[in-house]
C-alpha cells in the first residue's frame, strides 16, 4: 500500500530528449524545466563501487532534483485533514520519511523509465488559488507513440517555485498518497503508517 506506481513515477522523474519551449517562460515553467534537466542527469547515488568524486556528482544531482520538489510541503498536504491533530515531532517524522522513499525509490526509477526518446511542450502557466500557479506539459514517449498530459503545480517559496504536486491525465499524486495513507490511518492509526514507510524503506535496495 506504500509502493509508487509506475504513473506516480512517471509523475516525478522526468527526462526528456528536447523540450519545446514554452512561448511566455516564466519562473515556474523554469523550474519544472530545472526539474526535467536534473532528472536527465540523474544515476543513483547509492550505487555500489563508486569512486567518491562519481558519488559526490550523482548526490549533486540528486540535491538539484530536491531543490526544485517540496517534498515537506507535500507531506503537510497530503494529511492535510490529520496534520493538525498530529505532534511536530511526528510531522517531522512523516514528511522525512516520504521524503527518504521517494529519494531512495523514486529517484533511481529515471534511467528504467526514461531511457528514450522523449519530446515536452510546455503550455501557457496558469494561476491557481493562493497564489500557486499550473504547468501544463505534454510528454511524449516517441519509441512507445505514448503522450501523456501533465500538469505540474507549485507555490512561491523563499527558495523559489517548488512542485507539490504533479496531476497526469487527470490523477494527482497527492490525491494517491493521500487516499492510502489516510485510509491506513483511518484503519490502524498513524504509528502504523511509519512503521509500514519504515519497513518499506529498509526493504528497498
């Protein structure tokens, strides 16, 4: 129930051949492009017998993929209804371990997925409530003539734009996180639910 399906994957780690640039380039659709380059770079940096400087490269890569994604922020949004109710310290404890499986399983999933020819369009930005703001993407997989349409969201942050939320052909991968791990609260309470993202992490290689 904790696993990331390949869409949810496909969602995140994205590594397009070219971009087509979009006609009115504003900041986020600069940093979902930030994201793309990052991604297209990206080799595990867990990988065994790597020199140390190979490892210093991929971990760099890695933190750029970590700049663009709010993965803290996305944590808060998807226990959006129990956030409140739960003590900082099992926030803390909840956001850092999704933020450590989507880095230890997500990440490494971009050289499987994204090994081909892919061409993104970007569309016009579009503005959301509470000053966020919408990327519409197209990406298409040319060697599987699969185009998927793809919507990435971010809010402003001291940082800069940051996703935290990416919707692909109409489903969120906030809303699938949410609707598992509130349903695996809801069921067996929250202390349940890290120790199911703890197994889950040690269990992954």
């Amino acid at each position: 129930m904790i696993s990331i399906t390949k869409k949810a994957l496909l969602l995140f780690l994205l590594t397009p051949a070219y971009c087509v640039q979009a006609q009115d380039t504003g900041a986020p659709t600069l940093a979902v492009q930030g994201l793309a380059s990052a991604a297209r770079e990206y080799t595990d940096e867990n990988a065994p017998d790597l020199t140390a400087e190979e490892k210093l490269r991929r971990s760099a890569v890695a933190g750029r993929l970590d700049a663009v994604l709010d993965l803290h922020d996305m944590a808060r949004r998807i226990l959006v209804k129990q956030w409140d109710a739960l003590k900082p310290a099992e926030r803390e404890k909840y956001a850092s371990l999704l933020a450590a499986l989507v880095r230890k399983i997500g990440y490494p999933q971009i050289e499987k997925f994204f090994n081909g020819k892919i061409d993104i369009s970007y569309g016009s930005e579009k503005p959301l409530d509470g000053g966020a703001v919408a990327v519409p993407t197209k990406i298409t997989y040319k060697e599987e003539d699969i185009t998927l349409s793809t919507e990435f969201r971010l809010h402003s942050t001291p940082s800069g734009w940051r996703i935290y939320d990416v919707i692909t052909d109409g489903e969120s991968l906030l809303l699938i996180y949410r609707n598992q791990h509130a349903g695996i609260i809801k069921e067996k309470g929250f202390p349940h639910l890290i120790k199911l993202m703890e197994k889950k992490f040690n269990e992954a290689k």
